[in-house]
C-alpha cells in the first residue's frame, strides 16, 4: 500500500519508497530520507504540526508540507 | 599574534557538541565577536601542547556543503577557499557517535575537498552505554584519515586528540569518486584543469552551484545540476552503508531509549504545551522572586560607594562628576546583572538539555500562523534578554520571509535593557504587596512581558501579509537525544553573556553619563546668573530654600535643561516634562540610560544621596506641586519604553543582518511611531 508520510501513524513503522521532486528533495537525502530507508514515526505536533520521524537512530522534525512528497510502504 | 601559531577549525553538525569540545580544549582563554550568542559568531579561542601554540575557530554547526542558511554560507565559504591566508592548518570535523551515519556524510564532503582534517567521534560514553561500539581504527582505515575517539564532557580522549593536531597529516587526493556516477573521474579531471579548481569535488560544487556552466555537457549526459546533487545524496549514503557494518557494532540488549520516553511526555499534544508554560513561568518568576534581593543589594551598594566617595574626595567638581555622574549612571548597568545571569542560565540549560529543538517542534505550527518558523522561537526568546544576540540568531532561519519578519518583531520582545526602567517605573505606581502568593510588582512586569509578545505578535501577522515570499518555508530538524547539560559550558555561557553586556552596555551609559553630567552643570548666561535672580526675587525664603531654588533654576538654564526645553512641546501631550524629555535624548543610544540619566539629573545638587526610586518619588512638579510621576505618566513611559527601538546597536545589527537600508528604516519607524501613539493614547485616558 502506498501512500504518503502524514498518513503514518505514531509509533508505526514504514520504509521511504519515493521522494517525489520538490524544492527540498536535495536536503531531504542530506537528512537521510532516502528511498530504501526504514523510519518510525515518533511525534505528530498537534493541529496538522511538524511530525518527528526516527531514522537511522535520528530523530527528525519535518512539516507537512514536505512530509506529503514522501511516498512511503 | 606570532606566525608559528597552528590554526585549527572546529567543523561538525549543530547540536553534537562541538561549544563543548571547544570549551574543553580552550577553556576561559577565548573570545567572541561582539555580542552575545551561542556559536553564531566566530568564536576563537587558544590552547598550547608539546610546546605549540594553537589557535581554535569554532564554527557554526553545519549539515551540508548546500547552504540553506546565512549561517551555512559563511562556513561553506570558509572551508571551500583553502587558499586564502587565514585558512586552517588543520579541520577537526566532530561527528557524534550517536547518530554517526548523518555525521559522516558532511565529513565525506569536506574530506573531498582535500583538506588537512582530523575526525573526532564525539559522545563515546553515551554511545557505548547505549551499546552502540565504534571501531576507530577501522574507521580510520576506510575513510583515509586520523580518527580519535572523545568525549568532549568527560574529557576522555581529549589529550590524545590534542597529540593528533600535533603531528603531521598527510593529505592525498582520494581517487575513488563516490559522489557522481554521472560524470567520470577523468572528465572531472579535465573540468578540474580547465578551471584551475583546487580538487575535482570543488569542480563537483562549482557545476552543481551554477559557478561552471556545463549545460551541454550535462544534456549529454542526460542530466541537471538538481539531478546531479539528489544522486550525490544517494551515492554517498550508498557508500557510507557500505562500511557502517564494519565499523559500528550494535549490543540491543544495552539499549535506552530515555528520549523516546521523555518525548512521550514533552511533546505531547497537551502536557508539552503545559509544561513549555510552566517553564516560561519558572523564568519570569526567577527573574522577579530571586533576582530581586542582589538587585537590591546593587543598588544600596551603588548609592553607599557614592556617599563613600563624596566624603572622601575634596569637595570640587570632580567630586561631584564621580559621586553624582559616574557611580550612578554606571551603577545603573550593574544592577541587572542578576537577571542576566539567571536568564542566560536557563537558556543555555535549554539550549544544552536538547530541549531548545522540541520547543521549535511545539511551536511550528503556531509560529507559521504568524509569518514565522519553529526557529523563529529561539530568536525571540534571545530577544528577550538581549535583541541583537536574537536577531543574529534568526540566521538560521532557513526561509527568507520568516526570518525578516523574525528580525523585524524581535526588538518588541521586553528585552533586559527595558527591565531597569520598567522595574523603576513600576516600583512609583504599583504597591509592593501580595495578592496570595503573586506579587503585585512581579505581576505587572509579567504584563509588561506580555504587551511585549503580543505587539510582536501582532506585527508579525501583519507583515505576514506585507512581506511577499516566494515558497512556503520549511522546517527540517534535527531533535538530539537529550543529555544532562554540563555545568562548565553553562558557566561559560553565562559568563560571555553577562560580562560582554556589562561591557558594551557600561560604555555607552559610563560616556553618556559624563556627557550628561557636563551639559547639565554648565550653561549660557541664565545659568550663571540663576544665583543672583534667586537672591533677588525670593529675599523672604530662608537660606535654604533659596539654595534649593538657585539648584532647579540652574539645572533648566543649563545646556541640559534647554535640550530638554526643546521637545517638551512633543512630548508634553504624553504627560512628560522636562527633565523626563533629557531621559528620552539620552536613551535614544540605548534604553537602560533612561535610569542612570534619571538619576544623574536628580541626583544633581542634591546632598542626600538617595536610591533613584525614592528620588523620582520626591519629585514633584513646580506648578502644581503634584508628583511628576502620576499613574498615567508612569503609564505612558512604559509604553512608550515597551514599543520605541531605542536602540542604536540593535539598528546596526538589522542592517548588517539584512543588509537593506529599507527594511532597517521601516523597523525604526514602526516601532517609533507606535510607541508615541501608545504612550499619547494611554496618557490621555488615565490623566
């Protein structure tokens, strides 16, 4: 099933499929969002917030906006 | 500074340790650019091993080659041109053994650029704590260069790291090419020759930043200069997967996930926001509660020095410049010095807790509802204290509308130069009692604080809608683990802060003092006659009443007086007179002059030496006998202190920051023009 990173619930486990092309794509693989890459959502801010991913034993915080170009499984 | 000095860059990613390691090797014996601020100047600082002397930068955390930020840019700058004169000897680049992976690839980068560089692994305690092992020497093996393991807080491995920077490093060019597969190593090559590169990954960025234009060659190949950079991203985590196995062992069994616990609960959907509060109000009510028993201290200690040096010097005007110019005004800088210290304490306890990005991660969200990011927090929360370390801070911003709008809001927060004035101006007209267990006082300042966050606030949303901005913004943020904060950064942060603000503040009022001083005891001809006019008109008064008349007609004769003459027209309808009108001239350099003007002018021909709140208290008007400092005109001054950007360095600061005279102007006029109508409104209905 594909869908985007802001359907993933906290807690849950997903791997990166694609990162669709977007202003930030570059920083997003300097960052380790890589097609391939395994995450677990750790945090959601509320009210459509930043959400906070855990991968490769990082924890990163992203907005939703860019969180919708990442396709994952 | 002797030439057989060793250079050394510190270089890494934010938030991995690198203030600390910097703190470690330099201790005290270091200095910052101008103003206050963690690592967002270039911050030097000096060590000796084995007999030489080295010289350590320490650089703003970086995360890539690409920069997004003013603060990325400088840095890039700096490590991309090696052949400038003041160009490292030698680049330690610390990575944290905690998330090694995302660290390697910003050494990956600069190591490309053949550059002399050493490859510290920071946080070794947690790390094997938490089971995670690194073999150093095979690390050292793959990646071609010296690696050292450290802890930078508990010193381990800190003196082997300083034995590294004395021995010679050799640097070879890595032939193998792990960041294009698009173009060939010998095409590179050749790019390389042609435009007199200094390695082929600096030919690499140059394509890549637009520098070499290569269009055709790159349809040839089928490819972008964005196409080139995503699979520089992908090739070099490929290659870097390739050897993390090796080299990092993993025991699960060790492993503690603190941060994930403690995220649970702080960044929760309601306890977060909660507890964010609390420790908001944990500050404010430090800064009140506790700062004000050495305030009080200060200030009776200021005004026994100046009765102290009175009866010890000769009588003469020299005396009188000391004891009613100098020890005033710059006792009035002094005696804030608890409430900057206790504000810097908490913020680097923040700052090095790890706790600052979950506070960006909170407020994201809200920040975007008013034109500004998560990081715009952090600049607005420096404010605070000090308006230009803020300001400053906002370089890393990464979207270019949020961080003009973050820059031009800053200077509304209550920042500690307004403090003195608002606590002296509260003191006349708020009684010092408690409602339950709050503070009357306390509780008005907290107003004040509130006036400031939300005029921000306000302004901010309005320029959300001025300011035109091309792509949404972003946030992209590293959260680190947390980690109990080490007690000899903290002091070291407190320390910069609080002495560097003494002293840029103490210049300002110790020279606006003396001028002061000098204006107000000297005059044209009313002031020399103001003697004799008095002993005429008032033969009937006593000897001293007349002296006390002779003293207030001299002090509006004077040079002072009649500046202050001058505007009283201007600020009459804010219920201001005279000698508040010199106050205003006077802290148009910087606000906290205000209280040291105040009370230079009161203090004037007066024996008694009292504090300056009872001083301006006694004040009344000659005309109406009423205290000059009514509840409305106490009032209006405080408006008019909250909203006008009285202050000359945080001008500089906007213009060297956004580098527009447009932008600087509007902040200054915004803001100035607020403020006169805020303070004429309020004057107006409470009078």
């Amino acid at each position: 099933m594909k869908t985007n990173l802001t359907n993933i619930k906290t807690n849950q486990t997903a791997v990166i499929k694609t990162v669709l092309d977007n202003p930030l794509i570059t920083k997003l693989f300097e960052f380790g969002l890589l097609p391939g890459a395994q995450f677990k959502v750790v945090n959601i801010a509320p009210f459509k917030g930043p959400i906070s991913i855990l991968i490769n034993d990082t924890r990163i915080a992203l907005r939703q906006h860019e969180a919708k170009f990442i396709l994952v499984e | 500074m002797s030439n057989n000095r060793l250079k050394i860059a510190l270089v890494g990613n934010p938030n991995i340790g690198k203030t600390t390691l910097f703190n470690k090797l330099c201790g005290l014996s270091q200095k910052t650019g101008n103003y206050p601020g963690v690592t967002v100047d270039k911050k030097t600082g000096y060590f000796t091993q084995n007999s030489i002397d080295f010289e350590v930068i320490d650089l703003p955390g970086i995360n890539s080659l690409y920069a997004k930020s003013k603060d990325e840019e400088l840095v890039i700058k700096y490590l991309a041109d090696s052949k400038q004169k003041d160009f490292p000897d030698k680049i330690i680049i610390l990575v944290s053994a905690l998330n090694l992976k995302r660290n390697l690839y910003l050494f990956h980068q600069i190591k490309d650029l053949n550059i002399p560089i050493i490859l510290a692994v920071n946080m070794i305690d947690v790390a094997e704590k938490r089971g995670v092992f690194i073999d150093d020497e095979k690390l050292s093996e793959t990646v071609c260069c010296p690696v050292v393991k450290i802890s930078a807080k508990t010193n381990f491995g800190i003196n082997e790291l300083k034995n590294e920077l004395v021995l010679p490093i050799s640097v070879s060019e890595n032939l193998e090419i792990n960041y294009t597969s698009e173009i060939s190593s010998t095409e590179l090559e050749k790019l390389t020759l042609q435009h007199n590169k200094l390695s082929n990954y600096h030919t690499f960025l140059a394509i890549t930043q637009n520098e070499i234009q290569v269009n055709d060659f790159l349809t040839e190949k089928n490819t972008t200069v964005h196409k080139l950079k995503i699979n520089e991203s992908i090739l070099r985590y490929r290659f870097i997967n390739s050897y993390i196995k090796d080299v990092v062992k993993v025991d699960k069994s060790k492993a503690n996930d603190f941060t994930t616990k403690a995220d649970k609960i702080l960044l929760h959907p309601i306890w977060g926001y909660v507890i964010f509060g609390l420790i908001l109000f944990t500050i404010f009510q430090s800064l009140f509660a506790i700062a004000a028993y050495p305030m009080d201290w200060i200030d009776m200690g200021i005004s026994h020095l100046a009765d102290f040096s009175k009866s010890l010097l000769p009588n003469g005007y020299l005396n009188d410049l000391l004891s009613e110019g100098i020890i005033p005004g710059v006792g009035g800088v002094l005696i804030f010095i608890p409430q900057i210290v206790i504000l810097f304490l908490f913020f680097s306890f923040l700052e090095e807790s790890g706790y600052m990005s979950r506070i960006i991660f909170l407020m994201d969200k809200m920040m975007q509802k008013f034109g500004m990011s998560g990081k715009s927090v952090v600049p607005l929360m420096s404010s605070m204290a000090c308006a230009i370390p803020g300001i400053m801070s906002a370089r890393t911003i990464e979207n270019k509308k949020e961080r003009l709008i973050t820059i031009l809001v800053a200077p509304l927060l209550t920042c500690s130069a307004r403090l003195p004035v608002y606590v002296v101006l509260i003191s006349l007209v708020v009684p010092d009692s408690y409602v339950g267990p709050f503070n009357l006082q306390g509780l008005a300042m907290l107003g004040m604080y509130f006036i400031g966050i939300f005029t921000s606030f306000l302004a901010a949303f309005m320029f959300k809608f001025i300011i035109k901005g091309n792509y949404k913004g972003t946030l992209l943020l590293e959260m680190p683990e947390y980690l109990w904060p080490s007690a000899k950064n903290t002091m070291i942060s407190v320390w910069e802060n609080a002495s560097s603000f003494v002293f840029n503040a103490g210049k300002i009022i110790l020279a606006t003092s003396v001028i002061l001083f000098v204006l107000a005891t000297n005059g044209g001809a009313d002031f020399k006659n103001s003697e004799s006019i008095v002993k005429e008109k008032y033969n009937q008064l006593t000897l001293a009443e007349q002296d006390v008349k002779i003293a207030t007609l001299e002090l509006e004769n004077s040079y002072l007086g009649s500046l202050g003459h001058v505007i009283e027209p201007v600020i009459k309808p804010l219920g201001y007179d005279w000698k508040i009108g010199i106050a205003l001239i006077s802290s148009l350099a910087a606000r906290e002059v205000f209280v040291g003007t105040m009370s230079t002018i009161y203090s004037i021909n007066s024996d008694e030496t009292l504090t300056i709140k009872n001083r301006l208290k006694q004040e009344k008007n000659p005309e109406t006998g009423l205290a000059v400092f009514s509840l409305a005109t106490a009032v209006s001054l405080l408006m008019f202190y909250a909203f006008a950007l009285q202050c000359l360095s945080t001008v500089a600061v906007t213009y060297k920051e956004t580098k527009s005279i447009k932008w600087t102007a509007v902040q200054f006029l915004y803001m100035s023009i607020f403020a006169y109508l805020m303070a004429l409104i309020a004057y107006q209905i409470l009078k």
